[in-house]
C-alpha cells in the first residue's frame, strides 16, 4: 500500500472547497475577486461593524416584529370599517377625501418604483442560477442589491403606515393594507436574500481560508492542517444565520469537526513512525472527504433553493400584489370601488418537495443522512403540517409537527428502527408518507412507495451506497456492547488464568520481586503506567490469545469459504455479525475477525482491520508504542499445533512490506466519526 503522504495531504486541502460547485455562480478566481470587490462596496459599512452584526440583525427581528404588530393593529382597524360599511358593488360611486387621494398617487408612485427595484433582483437571481455555467451574476450580488434597499422600502412602509387619511371607504383601508402587507412581505425577502447571501460570503471565505496550502514535512504539513480544521470548525461555529439554514450549517460543522480526529491520528501515526495508523488516518479521510463533499454541496444547493424560492415569491405573489394594488388606485381615483385583493382570501396551501432512498441497506442504515428528504414553504404565510412516515416491517411510524412559512424548511426524516428486526433475506417493502395541513385537516401527500430492503448481513462491495471505500462499511458489523462479546470475555478470562501460569516475568517492588506476568482478567491496557514494551507485549498477546482460545472454546470453527462476493451481478458480501457467528459457531475470515476486533474494541484496546487480497485479519496495537500485534483469527479451532500462529508480533519493517500488498486498513476506533455504529447488538 504504497502511497504519497504529502500528495495525499495536500488533495484534502485543496479539494473541499473546489467540490462546492461554486464557480457556476461567480465563485471561480474572477468570481473571487469580485466577491470582495462587490462586498467591500455595498458592504462596506457592515464589514466595518463585524462586531455589531449580531445587536444589527437583533434591531432588524425587533423591527420585523414591530411592523407585523403594526399590519396587525391596521388590519383590526380594517375589519372594524369593513363590518360597518356595506361591501361596494360596481355601480356605486365612492368618494376620496383630497388627502386620500394624494396618498393612492404617493402608493401608486412607490409600488411602481417597488416593481422595478424588483426586476432588478429578480435579474440577478436569474443570471446568477438560470444558467450555472455562463453565470453573470453571483450570490453576493442578490444580496448585495437586497441590503441596498432594505432602508428604503422600510422607509416606505413607515410613511404608509403614518398617512394622514380620512379612512372615507372601506375599499381604500384595504387598498392601504394590501399595500402595507406589500411592503412588509417585500422587506422580508429583502432581508432574507441579504441574510442567506451574507450567511453563504462568510462560509465560503471561511473554507477558504481553511483550506490554503500547507508546506513543510508531513508532520509538519498535518500539524497545520490540523490547526487550520480547528480554526476553520470554530469560525464556523460563530458564523450567524437564518433560522431557516440551520440543516445545512449544522451539517457542515459537524463533517469538518470530524476531519481533526482523522488528522489527529495521521500526526499521532507520523511522531510514532507508525505506518499502520498513517494508512488508516489517511483511509479516513478518504472516507471524511466524501462526507464533507456532500455536506458543502448540499449547503450550496440550500444557497440556491432559498434564493430561487424568493424568485418564485416576487415572481407568483408579490408582483401580482402590486398590480393589483395599482389597479385598486387606478379605480380610486376615479371613485370607482375595488374588488377584494385576491391574497386576502387565499387558502393556507403548502408546497412541499419529496425524495427517497429507493434501497436501504439495514447494517449502515445509522450511517444514513436520510430516508426521506423534504422541503417545503407555505407562501400564504404560517402553517402546521403533520407528517408521518413508516416503513413497513422495519421502522416505527415517525410522526412530527412542523410550522412551515414563507422561507423554505428542509428536513430529513429517518423513522426508528423496530427493536427487533428479522431480515435473513432481500425483500421489498412499502414506504409509507402523509403529510396533512392542520389548519383545514387536507390531505396534502398521501403516497406509498416499493423500496427494497436488503438483508441484515448484506455488505456492499461497491461504494456507490454512500461513496465511500466499501471495506470502510464493516465497521458498521462492530459491536463491542454485544452482549455475546461480553460472554465471550468472560469466558477468556478463564483462558487467560491458565495462559499466564505459562509465562514468568518477575520485577522487583516494595514488598519483594513478584510475577507481572500473572492476570486474572481482560484488562486491556492496564496497567496505565506499565513501561516496559516486552511486558506491554506479552499483556496485549496474551489477552488475545485469550480471547482466539475463548472463540475456540465457545466452538465456533473457521469456515473456509473464500472472502468473496456472495452475489457479483449486485457486488454483496455476506457477513453476519459477531453475535451471530458466536451462536452459529461458525464464520468466514471477516467474520472471526469481527469478533475479535468486537471484543478488543470491549476492552478498550486499539486495534484495527486489515485486508490482504481476499482476506481479512485484526492488527491490536502494543500501548500506545506504534508497535502491533497481526492475529490470524482463522487459527480456529486453537490447538497446540497452531496457538503460536494465532498472535504474532510484526517489526516496522515487516509492517512495511506486508501492507504494500494489503487492499486496505481500517482503524475501529474511527467508527463513531464516520457514522458507521451498528444498529444492533
């Protein structure tokens, strides 16, 4: 296994950032510079209060809050006025107070001004998504061009809001209020396009940061890399946003915070010359790679869909409102009554968007992000939906209630697991999904799915399940809490009583020399102060030695069939887990070796799985020394002849040449971090 270490630290470094698909929408090395340059200019005076960004967004909400209190006060005064006044019909003339009538030709003067700054953003949303490989505008140019305007169309509804008016027909006070709900829906996307576009600046900016080359030895190269990860997770961590971005932003913080264990153990592997832990670092972060790749890409396509829906919005209701509020004034003026505006009497009607994962294989289903991926917004304003979600004969029903407005939420919906599942086999099965408005109890979706559930002990061969190196996935098969692993470690501490009678290593203390060697259980690397590596050796051989003689005890005997696939047309191996294969007392090579790793990993020892051509087998480190331990679980059943085979110590240099025929290494105590638990015990 022979691999450039510095090429392979710099391709994680510069990769990140690149797999944001970023430059569609002027984020290459010109759409760079002219973030800046357009940040700096419209941008300029915020930059200048970075400290003060969070008491500005705090006045904003306060603001926000005070106009809708304010729309709510003129639309209980509206439907006073309304309830004393007969509704107008066409043949009636109205009369218009001079005053009132300035104020329509003021409202007509501003919403048409309003339309046009609205063609103006619409464009630069448009130029910036329509086409992603010619674009000509980017996201800090939405939001730059929304922060410009966001005083001025405040400064509108304010002075609405303050008209002097005689209030001389009901059609005027709801021409005043359609106008005022105009203007506060119009600053609400406004503010939430500056929001997601400052939110997506300071992101970017801070992956880029995080991600700049880094020169030096390979120690030297990870010790940086390692600093700027942590640096780049902490400023990630501050960085404030919308509530309605929070899934994107969590996701991204929790992918990169899981890049500093993976660098943590490759210095750890570099300051030990430990070649074991420097393969399996990197393999790691192979694997982290494709995690953070989905999670920046997915940041970036809530980047679009936020902006796209503000799009729709201006496009689908808030330029209809606006003619129709030119129309009421047009009418107005000549004392001629308005119709009712039609957003008045629209229905609550959510729309949401749906995705699922048509096969679900059961042992990485706790690496799943999702079974069901949703987005949804409700244009009319604030909405309770219920959804529910089952898959049959494998989840409990998944029930929750969500408040949807007029921002996009996302959700991703993945129902518990049955406690006790019973999947020997491939089978189809239904998923089930409704989704029901609360607010008038309509069935908004109501859908059945075939997906196909594969079976318990399927392992996929291929990576296209989550993109990752397939023999990364047996982690998932590793379960320490089992409680057969801890009846097998039981068991081994009888074993280990008679093996250590075998061995004398005698030391001297206070009370006289005395024999270290004897144990009278699995200890794992206790105890903590031992420094003496022969006797760290022979604790770790002789514990797992104990365990192998355990296995052999407990009757379980090697099964010689090839480690191979079990169905090549769909790339699957079979494995069973450990629990199994003890109660089955029988396993192929990964199968063994899952034991063992299973209750070393029980102990709290370090080990790790190793994959020659065909093959697999457990390497358990000696201490924290960079010295290992390979033990060959299929030694089974142990008897006198093959005990000495089962668990032998390997120098760095045999190390190094046996892993430049090994397919891969897995370090088990990276499980955790690449969302590979198992789902059973």
């Amino acid at each position: 296994m022979k691999k450039n270490l510095i090429k392979r630290t710099f391709l994680f470094a510069l990769c990140t950032i690149m797999t944001l698909n970023l430059t569609a929408c002027g984020y290459g090395s010109a759409g760079k510079a002219y973030l800046k340059e357009q940040i700096s200019q419209t941008m300029k005076e915020q930059a200048k209060k970075e400290k003060e960004k969070d008491k500005q967004v705090e006045q904003s909400e306060s603001k926000t809050d005070e106009m809708e209190a304010e729309t709510d006060e003129v639309q209980t005064e509206t439907e006073e006025v309304i309830e004393s006044t007969p509704e107008s019909t066409d043949e009636q003339v109205i009369e218009i107070s001079q005053t009132d009538l300035q104020n329509i030709q003021n409202i007509r003067e501003q919403v048409t001004a309003m339309q046009q700054l609205n063609t103006g953003l619409m464009e630069r949303i448009y130029n910036c998504y329509a086409d992603e490989n010619n674009a000509t505008a980017s996201v800090s140019d939405i939001a730059n061009y929304a922060y410009e305007y966001m005083d001025e169309i405040q400064a509108t509804y304010d002075m609405i809001y303050n008209f002097s008016s005689d209030y001389s027909s009901t059609d005027l006070v709801n021409t005043y209020k359609a106008t005022m709900d105009y203007f506060l829906q119009i600053y609400d996307t406004y503010n939430n396009l500056y929001q997601v576009g400052l939110t997506n600046y300071e992101v970017i900016s801070t992956l880029e940061a995080g991600n700049a080359d880094s020169v030096g030895t390979n120690e030297e190269i990870v010790s940086s890399e390692f600093d700027k990860k942590k640096a780049m997770v902490e400023a990630l961590q501050q960085i404030s946003y919308p509530a309605f971005m929070e899934l994107p932003m969590v996701e991204l913080v929790e992918n990169y915070s899981n890049y500093l264990y993976a660098y943590r153990e490759l210095y750890k592997g570099y300051q030990l010359d430990d070649l074991l832990r420097q393969n399996s670092a990197l393999n790691t972060l192979d694997a982290l790679q494709v995690q953070v790749v989905n999670a920046a890409e997915q940041f970036d396509a809530d980047v679009r869909m936020q902006c796209v829906a503000m799009y729709n919005r201006m496009n689908e209701t808030l330029n209809p409102l606006g003619q129709e509020i030119l129309d009421a004034v047009d009418r107005l003026e000549v004392n001629m009554p308005t119709s009712r505006f039609t957003y008045q009497n629209q229905e609550l009607s959510p729309e949401i968007d749906w995705s699922y994962m048509g096969t679900i294989f059961p042992a990485l289903y706790n690496s799943l992000d999702y079974v069901i991926s949703m987005s949804a917004i409700c244009e009319q304003g604030a909405c309770d939906v219920l959804i529910e979600a089952e898959i049959e004969g494998f989840s409990q029903k998944y029930s929750q209630k969500v408040t949807l407005d007029r921002e996009i939420t996302r959700l991703y919906i993945k129902p518990t697991l049955l406690s006790d599942l019973k999947l020997s086999s491939q089978k189809n099965t239904q998923l089930k999904i409704s989704v029901t408005n609360l607010d008038n109890n309509k069935i908004i979706i109501q859908d059945t799915k075939t997906i196909t559930l594969m079976s318990l002990y399927d392992l996929s061969l291929s990576n296209e399940e989550n993109g990752m190196h397939p023999f990364i996935n047996t982690l998932a098969w590793v379960t320490p809490e089992a409680d057969e692993i801890k009846a097998l470690k039981r068991l081994a501490i009888e074993e280990i009583v008679e093996l250590s009678k075998n061995y004398e290593y005698w030391v001297e203390t206070d009370e006289g020399a005395v024999n270290a060697a004897l144990m009278t259980g699995i200890v794992g690397y206790q105890p903590g102060n031992l420094q003496n590596l022969v006797l760290q050796e022979y604790y770790v051989r002789i514990q797992a030695l104990a365990i192998q003689c355990a296995m052999s005890d407990a009757g379980i005997a090697y099964n010689m069939s090839a480690y191979s696939s079990s169905d090549f047309a769909k790339a699957l191996q079979r494995v069973v887990p450990p629990a199994e294969t003890i109660n089955s007392k029988s396993g192929v090579c990964i199968e063994t070796a899952l034991v063992m790793a299973s209750a070393l990993q029980s102990a709290n020892m370090h080990c790790m799985l190793v994959f020659p051509p065909g093959h697999c087998q457990v390497a358990v480190e000696i201490w924290e020394t960079g010295e290992y331990l390979l033990i060959e679980t299929t030694c089974l059943p142990v008897t006198n002849s093959n005990y000495k085979d089962a668990v032998v110590y390997l120098s760095k240099e045999e190390w190094a040449e046996k892993l430049t025929n090994t397919n891969y290494i897995i370090d088990c105590n990276m499980a955790p971090y690449l969302d590979l638990t198992p789902i059973y015990y």
